[in-house]
C-alpha cells in the first residue's frame, strides 16, 4: 500500500519547480541573479522579498522587512492563505497534479524529486562554496589601507571619519569591482562578513562615483549595494570598543551596538568609540546572529521607518532572541523618517 504524501515532499516538488510557481503566485516580482524579488507576500514590485529559483537553498523565501520566511509550501500558504498549511497543501497537491495521481505514478514522481533534490543540494553546495572561495579573493586582494581612497572619501562626505576611531575598521577595504548593471568595473566598498567563529563567508559591496563638486558617493545605480555570497547569520564587525579585543574574544559582560547598515553603524561608532558596533547587513538577518555568551548588553539600533510592521516583526525577534538568551536588551530609533547618519550629518 503506498503511504500518503507528506507536507515536506510537497515542498520538495513545490521547490523543483519554483520559477514556474513565482510566475503564478508573484507575477509582479523579477527575476535577480538566482532569486526571484519582489515587494513581499502581497506582490507588490520592490526588493524586500527573496525567493530562491535557482542553487542551493532551492525554494527557500525570505522577507527582509518582515523577516518571514520558509520553503515553497509556506510560500504558496503565505501568498494565497494567510498561512493556513491545510488549504496551502490542499492547493499544491492540484497544481502539481499529483492529487488525481495513481499510486504508482505517485512513488515513481518520489524517486524522480529524490533525485532532482540530491542533485540540486550537491550542486547547491558547489556553487556556495565557489561564491565564498571568489568573494574572499575579491577582499583579499584589496587595498587594506583606505586612507585617501574612494572609501575614505565617501565616507567623510556622509561625515563618518574613520580616524576619529580606536583603530581602523580592518573589515572594510578598496577596490574597483566589476558592476553587471553598468558591465564595467566601479569603485567599490568591499567589506568581509564573518560568521560567529570569525571566518569570512561573504563580501559585501558598495559601488561609488565621484560626483562634479569632488564628493563621493553611492553610484547611481538600480541596486548600489550587493552581497555575494550567503550572510545568514553573518556580522560586518566596525568597532571593538574600549577593549580592542575580537568579537570571539570579547570580555565578560561587554556590550554590543547592532546596527543594519555600515553607514548607520559607523555613524555609531564615532559617536560611541567606546563600544562595540556591527553590521548585520538586512534588519531580518539580526535575529539570526550567534553572539558570544560574555556579551550580556545589546543595544539594536533601528532606522525609524515609522508604521513599518514588517520591519518591526524583524525587530521583534531579534529582541526575543537575545532576551530568551538572558541578555540585556534596548532599543535606540532614530527620528521618523531618517537614519542615524542623517543625524550625524546635521550635528
């Protein structure tokens, strides 16, 4: 007798046809490198929603504003059913035709997504490995020193002196790196971002141009910032603090500013030098962040997007997180309507 088929082997076969389902349930998104973006559950345009459609992590969905997320079966119950599984099963099973299935057909289509996933997951893992191996080039053959190059530059021009800082922040370098939207190299702001044990495991890119007063700036661009490689659970660390020591080493009861962005976390860091200030790199990514247990003090710093509720469910998490973790958690937003840096440049 065949066994009935389980909510995971949906979104497996869900998962195997994913750009087909992201076409039907997302018509508004746009294909982006190996996801799927669009606005969020509802459909709107935008970027704040990721759907994996090709490489590792196949079907994988995240909102970034919201920080839901899940495989292609939550997707379809996120989308269509205000997350009710029971109806989002009820609704796959007739998309992927597999409820009028005879039982036969049904194993053979089993062992074909078996094979199909085992296939994906080891070339998943060979693409993953070959984007960490070129990201941690791409920082390694960087200019380290960024006194008077275009990062500096820019940098002063959002009024964030680095020199003004304990020591230089040794994640950020220099280098021109080559920008598929303009199919030319740029002037970019290379940062590494390390996992909890230190090791890099992507690099996070930010295009500049000089504009005609002198100044630098963020290039013109669709998207001016990039990531390549996986950040999950990843850290751009700015500033030690007062203690000078690692994140890995640092001391007991230290306390830990976490900011979203680089600029909004060096702005930080040159107003607070004496503390320890991250970026985490998307607001939905705080949550995930794997801190030492000597850190007993976090302090997020969130842009104030105003009635964001996706943001603040993002925001939300990360505070549950760190409390069940029996940390010390505050919250510090800047005014309506601006970042941190906005602040700073009208100090």
């Amino acid at each position: 007798m065949s066994r009935s088929i389980s909510a995971s082997e949906i979104a497996q076969m869900l998962a195997s046809r994913i750009e087909m389902l992201c076409h039907e349930l997302l018509p508004g998104g746009v294909r982006e490198g190996v996801e799927w973006r669009v606005g969020s559950c509802a459909g709107e345009k935008g970027k704040s929603m990721a759907v994996r459609i090709k490489g590792s992590r196949l079907g994988v969905w995240s909102d970034f504003s919201s920080g839901e997320k899940g495989d292609a079966l939550d997707l379809v119950a996120a989308v269509l059913f205000r997350g009710s599984k029971k109806d989002a099963l009820s609704w796959s099973k007739s998309w992927l035709g597999i409820d009028t299935l005879d039982h036969s057909r049904l194993e053979q289509r089993r062992r074909e997504v078996k094979v199909e996933a085992d296939k994906k997951s080891k070339d998943a893992a060979e693409e993953a490995k070959k984007k960490r191996t070129v990201a941690r080039k791409m920082w390694l053959e960087a200019e380290s020193d960024i006194l008077k190059t275009p990062v500096h530059l820019y940098l002063l021009g959002r009024e964030i002196d680095i020199r003004t800082l304990p020591k230089l922040p040794r994640a950020l370098r220099y280098a021109m790196t080559y920008c598929a939207e303009k199919k030319t190299d740029l002037p970019t702001m290379l940062a590494a971002v390390i996992d909890g044990k230190g090791k890099q495991i992507a690099t996070h890119r930010t295009w500049l141009s000089d504009q005609p007063d002198g100044k630098w700036k963020k290039a013109d661009l669709v998207t001016s910032k990039k990531v390549l490689g996986g950040f999950v659970s990843g850290i751009i660390p700015l500033n030690r603090g007062a203690s000078g020591k690692s994140l890995q080493k640092a001391p007991e009861g230290d306390h830990i500013i976490i900011a979203e962005g680089i600029e909004t976390a060096l702005s930080l860091a040159v107003c607070c030098p004496e503390k320890r200030v991250i970026a985490a790199v998307a607001v939905n990514n705080i949550a995930n962040l794997d801190l030492p247990k000597t850190i007993s003090q976090v302090t997020l710093a969130v842009d104030n997007d105003g009635e964001n509720a996706q943001s603040g469910k993002a925001v939300n998490a990360a505070i549950t997180r760190f409390m069940n973790e029996g940390r010390v958690v505050s919250v510090a937003r800047s005014p309506v309507g601006s970042d941190f840096n906005d602040q700073l440049q009208e100090i």
